[in-house]
C-alpha cells in the first residue's frame, strides 16, 4: 500500500528532472506523469472481502473515497454486500436496538400466521425507528453472488461508520442477518486517492425501468450504474445481474426477488447470479465489474422488478 501510495510522487519527481534536462519536452512530459499517476491511483484500493455461511471476513478500517469491493463467496447459499453509513449521531448498538430487534419481532408475527403481509408492512413502518427510513445513507456493493463466484463493485464512500449486511434467506426462512451476517466498520478521513474506472456499458435506475448505454459483449466488462430518483418507500433501486441457463424462467426470479414474501429470497436462488450494484440513493454511481460468456442475461431489481424494472440481454 505505501509503494502504490508513493507511486504517484515519484512519478512527479521523475517528471520533474526530465524537464529541467530536456526544456522542450517540459510539456509532454508532465503530461506523462500526470497519466500515470492517475493510472496508479486508480489501482490504489481494492478491499478483498470473503462472505461465509454465515459472516463476512473483512477489514474492520478502510479509508474514504473510491473503493472496490471484491467478495468472493466462499458458501452454500447466494449472498450480497450491502453497505450503508450510520448518521453522524447514531450507533451500531442503536441501530439493533431500534431497527433490528424491532423488524425480527415484527417479521415473527408475520412468520408465524398471527398477521398478514399487509399488517407486517405497517408493523415495520411503525415499530422500526423512523431515523432508518430517513437518515441511513444506501452506499451499493456488490449484489447477489452464486456460491464459488466472486463479485466486484466500486463505490465512493465518505468517513463515518458503516454497515455490511447481507439478508438473504436460508431454505428454511431464516436471515442471514441474524446469523451474522451483518458487521460494524469504519471509513476513515484518509483517501484512497483512487478514481472510478472506465465502463465499457451504462444502466440508469429511475422509477422504474433500467435503461441501458452501450453494448456488452464477451470479456471482461465493467458496467457504470446510474441511480437517477428514488423510489417510493424506503427501499431504494438496486440491479442484480443473472445468467439465464436452461429452463430459467425470468419470472420465477422477479417473484423470488420479493423479500417480503414469506416463501421469496430463500436460497438458493431460481437463476445463477453473478452480482451487480447494491441499494444506493439518487445522484450516485457504482461500479461493476464481471466476466461475460456467451449467453442470455437479466438485469433485475430486487424490489421493484415486479413493477418493470427488468432488462434482458444477449452476449453472442
């Protein structure tokens, strides 16, 4: 990390001798320099995360700015990295105590018969604080990832304290949340110094379609996603990324995609996913990066793919 760190200084110093040498070329050569310290700052941080059945080995301190997150799904079943910031004035402590005690209370209810969907849906409007409606900061990560898969998203985080969760279901109904998979970290006031990279594609997420900008094909392809509005409710856009094999039937993934049913987002999943770019708010961009073979792929939202908000595509 300090050779990468020092990487972009030595190049301005090299660049700085060249000149004094060869006056003329002063120019030119800046403009080297300047290349490749951009080029070395755009590989400065990638946070390699493995995701357990059922917890997440990762960094307890990571710095701000443009991040990669790598996970590498080390399970059975299919899991996610969704990253959030705590407001300035909240703590991890509260944030079980006010939003997740409260939901898993709700959620037993409604588990067990004793109310419906309609009376668990206010149930968790009401008895979650109103602060995780409001104030959470939605920051993306890499989306749903097939068991032996490993998914990369690029995000820009700000210093604060932040949370890695994922809430996919086991077979049998239970969260993976409260398996433990959710965990406290920090971002320092230190920056990566990194910049976003290239996208070879576009995605926009608006209420509620998926427009798409360029064409992906075979390779190594990195994939800008754009949020441009929220949403109503409290959940945010996100797109998952599925590769369609035989007999894959694309609704049947909208509907397992509903996590409010009782029977939805219970692994494993009815298609092969290959991550994407979790929750984030309106105006930002992740990034995500994925190896593309030839075949038949969906874009889908976890909340809102059964309002449209689903794109097919085809990699010849």
């Amino acid at each position: 990390m300090i050779a990468r760190r020092l990487l972009p200084v030595l190049g301005i110093v090299l660049a700085a001798g060249l000149a004094a040498c060869q006056p003329a070329d002063r120019a030119e050569v800046e403009d080297a320099a300047a290349d490749a310290a951009a080029e070395a700052s755009s590989e400065a941080h990638v946070v390699e995360v493995t995701a357990r059945d059922f917890a997440f080995d990762a960094p307890d301190e990571i710095p701000s700015g443009w991040t990669t997150f790598r996970m590498t799904n080390a399970g059975e079943q299919e899991h996610f990295l969704y990253i959030y910031r705590l407001p300035e004035n909240k703590t991890y402590q509260q944030l079980l105590e006010e939003a997740i005690v409260p939901f898993g209370k709700v959620w037993e209810r409604y588990d067990s018969g004793e109310i419906d969907r309609a009376a668990a849906e206010a149930g968790l409007g009401s008895e979650i604080a109103g602060w995780f409606f409001t104030d959470l900061e939605p920051s993306g990560g890499p989306a749903l990832t097939e068991p032996g898969e490993t998914s990369q998203a690029t995000v820009r985080l700000e210093p604060g304290t932040y949370v890695m969760e994922c809430y996919v279901k086991t077979p049998e109904g239970e969260w993976h949340t409260e398996l433990g998979m959710q965990r406290e970290f920090t971002v320092t006031a230190d920056s990566t110094g990194a910049l976003p990279p290239e996208a070879d594609a576009e995605l926009t997420l608006s209420n509620y379609q998926i427009t798409i900008s360029g064409e992906l094909t075979a390779g190594t392809r990195t994939v800008a996603v754009h949020v441009e509005e929220n949403p109503e409710g409290f959940m945010l856009h996100d797109v998952n990324l599925f590769r369609l094999e035989e007999g894959t039937e694309i609704q049947e993934i909208v509907e397992w995609m509903d996590w409010m049913d009782l029977e939805g987002f219970r692994a494993p999943a009815p298609g092969y996913s290959l991550g994407g770019v979790e929750h984030m708010g309106a105006g930002r961009t992740g990034y995500m990066t994925v190896e593309l073979e030839a075949g038949n792929y969906a874009w889908v939202s976890e909340g809102y793919g059964v309002r449209g908000m689903v794109r097919l595509f085809t990699v010849e």
